[in-house]
C-alpha cells in the first residue's frame, strides 16, 4: 500500500499541525518516495529529494483562483546546487505548470532539492514517485450515460479492458442471449466523481485533485458500482440525484486520489421530463439512457435488470435466442461468409442494434439539440411495442450506424436489411450524423459522433 492512501486519509486539523510543524522546524523536509504532502504554504521553501534513479516530481496548486502569481517550482539533480531558484545553476530545471500541475522526470544519483518560490501565494502538493508523476491529467474523459430533471448516470473512464474470448471450432458456442454478468476485479483503480454547476466556472481554476475535492459536489451519489459496458474495460458508475432541472454540470473524475480526468458537461432536462434511467442490464450492457417508463416503486429511482418489467425483456431476449439459433445453422467457425468478420461479431452488433431498438430513448424538446434526430411521427412505436406510444414522450432515433455495422457483420442468407438514405431511412434512423447519409463515409456525417462532451446527443447509439 501507497504512503499516499495514508495521507490521504488524514484529518483536516491534523494536515494543518503537519503543516505549521512543517513550517516552524526551519529545517529541510525530505520528500519521501510515493508520498504526497499535505496541503504546503511551506517555510523555508526548500525539500530535499531523496536519492533514485528515475524519480517523477509533481506539484498541483490546491487554491480555487485564477490568481496569475502562483508560486514557481525549480528542482535539482545537482549535489552541487542547495538553494535552486530562478537564478538557475548546474542541473536546475523548473517545473513548468500547466492548469496548476506540473511535473518533472529524471535521474537523483545522489539526491537533490525542490525549491520553491513565491511559496506562501497558495496551498500546493508535492508528490514523489518512481513511477508515473503522482499528479496528471489524464486524456481519457469520463462518460455522461444520461439524465433526468434531476438526475445523472455518470461513467469514470474505462480500466482492465477485456477482449472478447470468441468461440472456435469445434465447440463453437456463441454466448447466450440472456448473459451472465461477469466476474468484478479484484483490485478496480480508484475513481472519485465531482460535479459543479458549470456556473461556478472551475475550469478557469488549476485543473488539481485538491481544488476539486475543495468544492461542494452536486447532487447525491444514490448508487455507486463497477459495470462493464463494452470491451474498453470496467468503469465505475455514479447514479447521481437531487439536481437541478434544466442546469449545466461540469463533471470530472479523479483517478488514484491526484490524477484528473474532464471536464465533460451536461444539461439536466426539464422538470417536465417524465422518463427513467435504466442501465446495469447484463444482456444490453451498454444501455444507460432515459427510457419512456415512469419512476420505478420507491425506495428504487432508476431500473436495472431486477425492477425493469418482464413484458420487456422476455421479448428481447426471446428475439436475440432466436437471431442467435439461425446465425448458427451456418456453419460459424468452420466455413466463413467474409474475410473480415465472424458469426460472433454479426451477433455482437445484433444485440448492439436490437437493444438500441428495444429501448427508446426519451429526449426533452426543452434542451435536445435542435439538430437531434427525434420522431416526428405521430405512429405507435412499431419497435419497442412494451412501451407507451410515441406521442407521451419524445423519441431520440437510434443511429443507422446501428444498423449497417449489423448488416455488415452478418451473413446476408439471415436477411437483415437497413433502411436506406436515398429513401425513408431517416423516419425511424438517425442519418448522416456519424457516417455520411449518401455514401455512408464512416465518420463523415454532420457530427461524426453520436454524441460529444459537453452533453450534446443527436442520435442512440445502444452504447
Ligand atoms: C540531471 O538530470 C538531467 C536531465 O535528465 C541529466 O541530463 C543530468 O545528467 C542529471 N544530473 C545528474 C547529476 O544526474
Ligand atoms: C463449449 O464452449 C462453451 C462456452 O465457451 C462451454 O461452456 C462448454 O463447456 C464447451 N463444451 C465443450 C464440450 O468443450
Ligand atoms: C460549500 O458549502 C458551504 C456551505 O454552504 C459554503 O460555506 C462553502 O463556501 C462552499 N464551498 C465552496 C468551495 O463553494
Ligand atoms: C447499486 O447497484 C447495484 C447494481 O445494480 C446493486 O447491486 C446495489 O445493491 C446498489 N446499491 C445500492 C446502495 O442501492
Ligand atoms: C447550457 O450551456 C450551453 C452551452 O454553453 C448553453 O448554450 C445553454 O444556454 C446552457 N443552458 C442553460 C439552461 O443554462
Ligand atoms: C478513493 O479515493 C478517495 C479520494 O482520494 C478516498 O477518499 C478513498 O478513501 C479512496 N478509496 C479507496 C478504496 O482507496
Ligand atoms: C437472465 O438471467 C438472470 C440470472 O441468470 C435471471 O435472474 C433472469 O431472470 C434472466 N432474465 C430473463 C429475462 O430470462
Ligand atoms: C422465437 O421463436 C419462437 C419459436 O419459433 C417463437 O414462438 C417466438 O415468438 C420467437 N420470438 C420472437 C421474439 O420472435
């Protein structure tokens, strides 16, 4: 165990008599390996740097301002040099910050010091480590799943990401309709969420672990678990309640206690919006959206495979058994209907479109992007039969891309057809969003994206 989980834990008035000791011993303080300091206004601002071979120093300035006078960070790898600075000398090299951290790599053969200037502007860390910098921004961003009036489903980035084990002759066995839910790692990374109102203006503030754990989160977290969507990996999945309708949310996510991902954005729909949140269910894994079906029994506020009616997903799944037994009457594994994809691939994507099929996804008319694809017509809701009809609820149209990865990967004798373009594809698709309409250009739609960061949906993906 980290030294950094300890310190984390510390109490608040603890850190401040670590700090003033800290400050009253006018001594150095050696930084240790995989530890990060308290919070530091520190005086002297001089550290010693323990010996190592390949050392990552990182600091991240804990203040939510926008100050421009931050304090500046120089180190050493020098035995020759006991006070850097901005004067500079042999082997001095100051760690450049950006969005209030930064961090710097390098070689200690016989130790050296961390100096600090305009050290008493604004509480920063220090972090050691011989590995990666302790504190980061990391690239890959959270995961908005949808929301509510008052709620949101919330994703942490992806982690042990899990290839998929296809069959092989002669045992070809392609997974079962209903699927079971995979076994939960034993050590999951560390996720921790925070949301503000993007009012509150955080990003204009050094980007750092410690700020953000400094501001109030919105909302209350009703449900926090691990759940594997996709074959990206495991994430943790926050269901947030008790915000605000029709209110911007900047989200991020802190990995490990010090390393920052986000922000991503969100708009909460109007307090009108009657549809629920469904997500956790083992046979449409990536599902994670509003759908047309009102609150579940309290005390439950969103469904899950447990509380979501029969009437919905017995059809499913009877579906899916049955794709599955006519994709098995080829001969899978042992003949092949493409150089390119399998028979597992073919029921991968079926159960990707069938899902998204399957499960409507609501849109409020008050905050949809004007662009989205929604379902102007007035006729019940051919697909998804166990729902109420279309006229309650706005629909967000499923993405064609939906449909032609599945005609893609399935031999054509099973006589799966999409809708095209040229013709009347865009009544029950959304077209041209990710892939071009006309040609079908993948990526080359008006958005190539179903989605983006800052909340915007245009089409369902399933996903
Ligand atoms: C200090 O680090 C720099 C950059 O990595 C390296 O070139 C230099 O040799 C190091 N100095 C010592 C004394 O190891
Ligand atoms: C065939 O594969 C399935 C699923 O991978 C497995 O459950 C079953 O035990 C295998 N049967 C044989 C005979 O190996
Ligand atoms: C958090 O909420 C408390 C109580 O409402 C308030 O005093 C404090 O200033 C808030 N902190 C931040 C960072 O907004
Ligand atoms: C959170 O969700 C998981 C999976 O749906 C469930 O097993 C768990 O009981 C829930 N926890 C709470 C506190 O509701
Ligand atoms: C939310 O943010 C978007 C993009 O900045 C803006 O266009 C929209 O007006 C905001 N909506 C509300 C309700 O604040
Ligand atoms: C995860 O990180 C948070 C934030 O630093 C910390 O409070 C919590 O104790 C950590 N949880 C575990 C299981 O280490
Ligand atoms: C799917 O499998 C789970 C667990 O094996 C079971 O509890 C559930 O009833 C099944 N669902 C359907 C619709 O068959
Ligand atoms: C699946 O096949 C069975 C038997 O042929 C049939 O009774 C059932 O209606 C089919 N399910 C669906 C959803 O079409």
């Amino acid at each position: 165990m980290f030294l950094t989980d300890r310190i984390s834990m510390l109490p608040a008035t603890l850190l401040l008599l670590l700090n003033a000791a800290l400050a009253a011993a006018q001594t150095r303080t050696t930084l240790p390996i995989d530890w990060v300091t308290p919070e530091l206004t520190p005086n002297p601002p001089f550290f010693t740097i323990p010996t190592g071979s390949q050392l990552a120093i990182s600091v991240a300035l804990c203040s939510a301002t926008t100050d421009t006078n931050v304090p500046r960070f120089f180190v050493t790898n020098s035995s020759s040099t006991a006070s850097p600075s901005s004067g500079g000398s042999d082997d001095v090299f100051e760690i450049t910050l950006s969005q209030g951290q930064g961090s710097w790599t390098g070689t200690f053969p016989s130790g050296g010091v961390l100096g600090v200037e305009n050290a008493g502007q604004m509480p920063f860390q220090i972090g050691v480590s011989n590995d990666v910098p302790i504190h980061q921004i990391l690239n890959t961003p959270p995961l908005l799943g949808d929301t509510t009036a008052t709620q949101a489903l919330l994703f942490s980035p992806p982690f042990s990401p899990q290839t998929p084990q296809d069959p092989i002759y002669p045992n070809y066995t392609l997974p079962e309709a209903n699927l079971s839910v995979p076994t939960v790692p034993s050590n999951p990374t560390n996720y921790t969420l925070v949301v503000v109102p993007t009012a509150n203006a955080l990003t204009s503030m050094p980007q750092t672990a410690c700020m953000l754990f400094a501001q109030n989160s919105s909302g209350t977290i009703t449900n926090e678990s691990l759940w594997l969507r996709d074959s990206s990996g495991w994430r943790t999945e926050w269901l947030l309640t008790g915000l605000t309708d029709k209110t911007n949310y900047t989200a991020y996510v802190v990995e490990s206690s010090y390393k920052v991902t986000g922000p991503i954005y969100f708009l909460t729909k109007s307090s009108s919006f009657s549809c629920s949140l469904v997500s956790q269910l083992p046979y449409c894994p990536s599902i994670s959206y509003a759908i047309p079906l009102p609150a579940p029994p309290p005390p439950q506020v969103a469904y899950n495979s447990a509380n979501l009616p029969d009437s919905i997903t017995a059809p499913l799944i009877s579906s899916l058994t049955n794709f599955t037994t006519s994709l098995t009457t080829f001969a899978c594994g042992r003949d092949f209907y493409s150089p390119l994809v399998t028979c597992a691939d073919c029921q991968r994507a079926y159960r990707t479109w069938l899902c998204a099929v399957s499960f409507p996804q609501c849109a409020d008319l008050n905050t949809a992007p004007a662009a989205a694809a929604l379902l102007t017509s007035q006729a019940p809701n051919a697909r998804a039969t166990a729902f109420p009809s279309g006229d309650s609820y706005t629909q967000l149209l499923p993405c064609i891309e939906t449909c032609t990865a599945t005609d893609r990967a399935c031999p054509n004798f099973l006589g799966f057809k999409c809708p095209l373009p040229q013709f009347n594809a865009a009544q029950s698709y959304g077209v041209g969003y990710i892939d071009s309409g006309a040609d079908g250009v993948q990526g080359g739609g008006s958005t190539g994206a179903w989605s983006d960061t800052y909340g915007n949906v245009w089409c369902s993906s399933g996903q």
